[in-house]
C-alpha cells in the first residue's frame, strides 16, 4: 500500500496485490468500527468452553484450540472442525466474521462436543504453515482425532469431521488414515479438480482486474505450462522450468523476492 498523507490525517492511496491495483483511502476513527455481528456466541455460555494443547506426534508441532463441551453426562458425539485454504485462527475469522465460532457454539448446543484449533503456525500453534501440504494439514486433524479420543466425556464411536473450503479436501485424506472417524460433513469443498478449481480462479481474477481474453489466455498457458512441469519434473529440475516459465511475470522482481515466489 502506497499513500499520501494529507493536512486533514486522511490518506490517499493504492493498494497492490497480485497484479491488482485498487484505490484505498484511510481516515482515522475514534474507535474501531465493524459491521454488527450478532450472531457471534457471548459468554456466558450453557456449555464448557475449554483451551486446549495436543501434539501432532508425526510431525512434531503443538496445536492450540479451543474444545466445547455440552452441559450433562457424556460421553458425547464430537466433531474436529477443518479450516480452509490460507493460515487460519480456530475462529476462521475473516472480515470480522468468526464462523468456526458460531458453527461450534450451534453444534455444542445441541449436544454435539467441537474441538477448533489454530492452523499451525497460526495463532497459538506451533509449526510452520506456509511450507505445509494438504497432507501435512491432515495429521493436524488426526492429532485432534487422538486427543478426543483419550477424554473420557468423548464417544470414541462418534468422532466425525466437519471441513470448509479446502477443509473439504483435507478432512477425507485424514479419513483414510485412521479407523476412528465416524462420519464426514463437506461444507463448500471442492466438486473437481485442483487443476480446474485454479484455472477457474485464475481467469476470474484476471477479468476481476479489467483485462481482456488475451490476459487470460495467457494467464491459462503459464498455469498448464505450470501444472504439466510438477507432474513430470522434481527437484533442481522442476525448479529451473518453474522459473523459465514464470520468468516473463517476475521482470523487476528482486532476487529474493523471485527465490521466495518459486
């Protein structure tokens, strides 16, 4: 983001990102504003809202979340909730919005205990997201499978999953590794291909930025150039065709900034 600070404390700007330019303006407020979000659960609550630590034995980082527990005798059925795609808080929050929250608050009142935890390296865990695979997000939700099932008020035969966005991808993968997933709840995940879901993205950003066919065609003969690279090539190899084919996209680019893209 780049402004200039005016005599009246407002700035006028340009905010970049991913080859989007759009103009932003900033103005100091008295305090920090928001659009009203009701429907965000508030204490006290009619159910235990506990914080908790587990370890991801495989990979050796701690998660941090918090476990909701519905009022009553136990044990009770419980759900791992999966975030999606992007470093996320055990709230999911985004724009001010907490839907993990909410989801979880909706679930524990009705009877169902829900443990939410922060994508590692997020928050209060451990780790290091932004060198993690969908496989790698997994065994964080096996880790979470384990720690409900050594808890006494948890039904070791009622453990499911319940996965958002790319949540939907991650929660089967870790339902094939492991006996103790009772069922499975896909919100929003993906219908096809990685493949397609990044063609289909990628041209709606492309036209998102007011540019024409040519851009996406181009935009579309870098991703297949991309895609057909990492099914054929590993290694030094694939690095070197990454970078010729992106080479044309990354002239001004720093060296450092070109060695952290690839």
């Amino acid at each position: 983001y780049e402004g200039t600070l005016g005599e009246d404390g407002t700035i006028e700007g340009t905010w970049s990102q991913g080859g989007a330019s759009l103009g932003l303006d900033l103005e100091k407020t008295p305090s920090e504003q928001g659009p009203p979000r009701p429907q965000h659960p508030e204490r006290p609550f009619p159910y235990q809202s506990l914080d908790v630590r587990y370890p991801n034995a495989e990979s050796g980082n701690e998660l941090a979340g918090t476990l909701t527990i519905p009022e009553g005798p136990g044990p009770f059925p419980a759900v791992v909730l999966i975030s999606g795609s992007g470093p996320e808080d055990r709230d999911e929050t985004v724009y001010g919005h907490k839907p993990f929250a909410v989801i979880a608050d909706h679930f524990t009142r009705a009877g169902i205990a829900v443990l939410r935890f922060d994508d590692r390296g997020v928050g209060e865990s451990s780790g290091d997201h932004g060198s993690a695979t969908s496989e790698d997000f997994a065994t964080d939700v096996l880790a979470g499978v384990e720690f409900l099932l050594g808890r006494s008020d948890i039904d070791p035969g009622r453990i499911g999953l319940v996965g958002h966005s790319e949540g939907g991808l991650i929660g089967p993968l870790a339902a094939l590794r492991t006996e103790h997933v009772a069922f499975l709840v896909l919100m929003a995940g993906p219908g096809t291909t990685g493949e397609r879901i990044l063609f289909d993205q990628g041209e709606l950003i492309v036209r998102a930025s007011g540019l024409g066919q040519v851009a996406v065609d181009q935009q579309r003969s870098t991703q297949e150039g991309l895609f057909e690279a990492t099914r054929s090539l590993e290694g030094p190899a694939l690095e070197t065709r990454v970078r010729e084919i992106l080479s044309p996209a990354m002239v001004g680019a720093s060296q450092e900034q070109q060695d952290a893209f690839v």
